[in-house]
C-alpha cells in the first residue's frame, strides 16, 4: 500500500466515524423526541380520561334526577283526569245545596203554616 492509500483508509475511517457519531445523534434526537411526544400524549390522555369519568358521573346523577321528576311528574291525562272528577264533585255538592235550601224552605213553609194553624 501506497501512502496515498494509507490517507485515503485514514479518511475513509475518519468519515465512518463521522457518521456513526452523526447517527447517533439523529437516533438520541429522534428518541428525545418520541419521548416528547409520548409524555404529551399520556398527559393529554390523562386529562381525557378524568374529564370522561367526570361526565359520566355527572350524566349519571342527571339520570338520577330526570327519573326522579318523571316519578314525581303530573301527565296532562292526569291532571285532566282530576279536574274532571273534582268537575263531577263539584256538581253533586251543588245538586245537594239545591236540594237542601230547597227542603228547608219547604220546613220553613210547612212551620209558618203550623204556627198560624195555631
């Protein structure tokens, strides 16, 4: 081997190792990087997470009160429903007070008529 050779393994060698060096790096970048990205990714996962967990416990209780309200709710069918039956009370409470002055002034009548027999 000439020295021209000696130089030219000398720079090749060199300029491999250059490039090992260059790679990695570019792998300590790229893992830097991707560990980057995946903390961000957990933390954005984890904030995702509690925020669901929140909804569905707040979904839940809602449930819970919209079942309430349809326990405790008054359908129109049923409010018509009573104001019919307290309609039908009303008139025979009516029909009875007619009934009633009715016969009192019939006592009233019947006792002027005893008095003045008298």
């Amino acid at each position: 081997m000439d020295n021209e050779d000696l130089i030219l393994n000398k720079l090749l060698k060199e300029i491999q190792n250059t490039l090992q060096g260059i790679q990695n790096e570019i792998q300590v970048i790229k893992n830097q990087g991707l560990k980057a990205d995946i903390l961000e990714m957990k933390n954005q996962l984890r904030e995702n997470t509690d925020l669901t967990k929140k909804l569905a416990q707040r979904t839940d209780e809602l449930y819970v009160k919209i079942d309430g309200l349809f326990h405790n709710a008054i359908t129109k069918d049923t409010l018509i429903e009573t104001e019919n039956h307290l309609a039908q009370r009303i008139g025979r409470v009516s029909r009875d007070i007619t009934y009633l002055v009715h016969k009192a002034a019939d006592h009233d009548e019947d006792i002027i008529e005893l008095r003045t027999a008298k």
